[in-house]
C-alpha cells in the first residue's frame, strides 16, 4: 500500500466516519470543518485542519462531502490538476435547485413528475385551488435542508396542502424563498445511485431505501434520514432508464463522487423526486461496510479517473440511526440540557458495524459532540434482509447513550417493495 495524506473538507462535519476509516487504513488525514459549533466532530478519531487552502498545498487528495458550494471549490482544484472528489457548481445546482435538476433529467430524456415552482405562497394556494390534486411541498435551495418543512399531502382536494401553505405564510415567508409544489405520485420509492470518475459510471450500482420519518411505521416529522436498507447490483433497468442517462452531462463536468436519485416507481413507470450529487449520509458508511476493497484504495483511482478493479459484499446491508435529543429538531437549549457531551457506552468492548457521526473522543472515551443529536450508525450485513435486521439490532442492544431513540423497523418493507419492484422489472 502507497501511504497518501488525505484532506477531507466538510461544511457542517459530515464526513468524520470516512475520515476516520481511511485513517484506519493507514493513511494520513486531515480533516477540516467549516461551521464553528461542529468543530469538535471526530476531534480525538482524526487529526483536524484549521486552513483547508492551507492543507490542500500538503494534500495528495482533497474529499469535499457537500454540496452548498463545495463543488466550486472542487472544481477549481481539479483543474490545477489535484486529485479530488467532489462536484462542481452544475452538479451542486442538480441537488440544490429541484427545478433546475428536474429539467437537466428531461433534457437527458427522462420522464419527470409536473411540478410548479413559486417564490411567494398566495400564487401557490391559487394554484392548488383551481388544480386540485395531492401535492408534495418542496423548498429549495438551503430551506430544503430543513427536512420539517417538507410536507407530503394526503387529500385528493389539495385542502390540507393549502392549510399548510398558509401555515407557512404566516411562519416561514423569510426562511423559504423558492419552493416547488410537485404532484404526488402513488408506488415503491426507491433510490438507484453509483460512482463516478469524472468520464463514466463505475459498477456495479447501488440500490437503496430510505427511511425519512423519525418513528417505526413511517409517522412523524420528516428527518434527513433514520436508517436505509441496501442492496449492490449490475446496471439494472431502474438504473439504465435514469441515472445512466445524465453520464454525458456528468462528463462534461468532470463529475468525481457518488450520485443518487431517489424516484417513485410503479406499474406505469419511473418518476425521479430528487438529485443527491455528493456522498449520502448515513449511505457512505453503509457502502463502506460492504466494500471489500480498501475506501482509501478505491478514492485514489476514482479521483486519478482510473476504473477501480473494487469488489462489494453481496446480500444485504441495513444502517440504523441512533440519535438523542433534538433530532430532528433545532434546539440548542435541549441539546445542551439533554445531549452535549453524553457519554457512549458499550457494553462488550465491541464496535464492529458501528461509525461515528457526531461524536468525539476523549481519554478513549466516546462522547456526543456537534448540535444536531445525530450519534451513531450500526450497520448490519446478511445474505437476505431479515439476517441484515438480525444482526443490526444485535449490535444496538450492546450500545448505552442516555435519552438515545432509533427506528426499529428499517428493512421491513423491502418484502412488499421487492415483489413490486420484481414485477415491475425495475431490477432486472
């Protein structure tokens, strides 16, 4: 193995586990986040960065893990000719403007969901009124980040959207300046993503479902994400009739990094709801635990715009989020109360499947750090989906943070979602 020094470059510390992993490899890392009140993310699991422009003179390779921006800076390494992974401002724009990623995929011949966008509500609640229908409410650009915001209707009439675009009028007019009313669609809501090293996909694919509502069942606030069940698997036609479609674009920016777009499938089709044009968290530290090929090994040659020869577990692989008090929520008074500075406890000396999120350690003790509440993911592997759960929640039963919750239930619908998805043809 090449010992390579590796700079990871974060907004808010989303990447520590990965930082952390390829440390664990045996390379040398910095890692440098932006936002203040993350900073102590990973302090004591990686050494850290106080300059990244600095850092990027001593790097071998620099790891952006956003969007946000993160692609300009990106882009202007690469074209010094610095090995990097990340995005560019085109790419940035796929995830951060729904609309604008919405209309990249129909230029590339994929059929999309009819959406409306509006930059105040009054035209919005018209909207509804003389179109009813049931509507998805989708802010853009940084709002989106707040996934509380975003409301899914039920009713037929579009009542309940209107009632909640007022309530958002009233409340959110200064937080939410652009957001998109996107017609809701019936199905299985899947998401296909791959690799790419800034000319072509890399196989194979990787097929994912996420669980976005904070309790089992799917009641609750929207999160960013609870837990995802997981499966490898050669270009299939989910993947071919999509993703597969915008490599030409992806070339054209000399895209380095993974991509996902999540969809709405069913009897009648393919509908894309969104771009993630960067890693997925909690999704890279699951990919990782089933790649038998070093992350560090299989980064370089995705960077240097190599074919990586990598090779993935087969079966199944399930990541469960274990957060504390106030995820999914904002509140710095009760995370201080309730969460800063908790201690992590095992109880076997034993961490195997577990990664770090928001936590640092100190005098070998782990502890929460960040604002957010986002802790741990304990992942499990298995040959079928119930040997993934199995083994998932085994892990968490040894695992003691006070205030801790978590989904019981990530991986239960993949019997209902497969048979669907298997009929359909979407997996062949």
């Amino acid at each position: 193995m090449d010992k390579r020094k590796f700079l990871f470059v974060s907004i808010s510390g989303l990447i520590g586990d990965i930082a952390w992993q390829v440390l664990k490899e045996g390379h040398d890392v910095r890692y440098y986040i932006e936002a203040l009140k993350e900073r102590d993310i990973a302090d004591g699991f990686v050494p850290k960065s106080k300059d990244w422009e600095k850092d990027a003179e001593w790097a071998d390779i620099i790891v952006f893990d956003d969007t946000l921006g993160q692609g300009a800076k990106a882009q202007a390494l690469r074209s010094k000719g610095k090995p990097v992974i990340g995005g560019s401002e085109y790419t940035d724009k796929l995830e951060d403007d729904r609309s604008f990623g919405q209309e990249e995929l129909k230029k590339a011949g994929v059929n999309i969901i009819p959406y409306e966008d509006f930059d105040s509500f009054d035209p919005a609640i018209e909207f509804v009124k003389k179109n009813p229908d049931r509507y998805v409410i989708k802010p853009s650009g940084e709002a989106q980040n707040v996934k509380r915001r975003l409301f899914v209707g039920e009713e037929e009439d579009g009542e309940d959207v209107i009632r909640m675009l007022e309530a958002y009028k009233k409340a959110f007019a200064d937080e939410i300046k652009v957001f998109q009313l996107q017609r809701r669609i019936n199905g299985v809501e899947v998401a296909v993503g791959a690799f790419f090293n800034g000319k072509k996909f890399i196989t194979p694919v990787n097929i994912n479902f996420e669980h976005k509502k904070l309790f089992p069942g799917e009641v609750g606030p929207p999160t960013g994400e609870m837990g995802t069940a997981m499966f490898w698997s050669e270009p299939n036609r989910l993947f071919n009739q999509t993703l597969v479609k915008m490599e030409s674009m992806l070339a054209a920016e000399n895209y380095v990094g993974y991509i996902d777009l999540n969809c709405i499938v069913n009897n009648n089709g393919i509908y894309p709801l969104e771009f993630t044009s960067r890693f997925g968290y909690p999704t890279i530290s699951i990919q990782h635990e089933a790649m038998l090929t070093p992350i560090s090994d299989f980064f370089w040659e995705l960077a240097n715009g190599l074919e990586p020869k990598w090779r993935t577990r087969s079966g199944f692989q399930i990541g469960v989020r274990i957060v504390v008090p106030p995820f999914p929520f904002d509140d710095e008074a009760t995370f201080e109360s309730f969460s800063k500075n908790g201690a992590i406890v095992f109880k076997k000396p034993n961490t195997d499947g577990v990664h770090i999120e928001d936590v640092k350690q100190l005098n070998g003790q782990w502890l929460i750090a960040g604002t957010s509440g986002v802790v741990l993911i304990v992942i499990g592997l298995g040959q079928t989906m119930k040997q993934a759960q199995a083994q998932v929640y085994s892990r968490i039963k040894n695992i003691m943070i006070p205030n801790m919750y978590y989904r019981t239930d990530i991986g239960d619908r993949w019997g209902e979602d497969s048979d669907k998805l298997h009929n359909w043809g979407y997996l062949r």
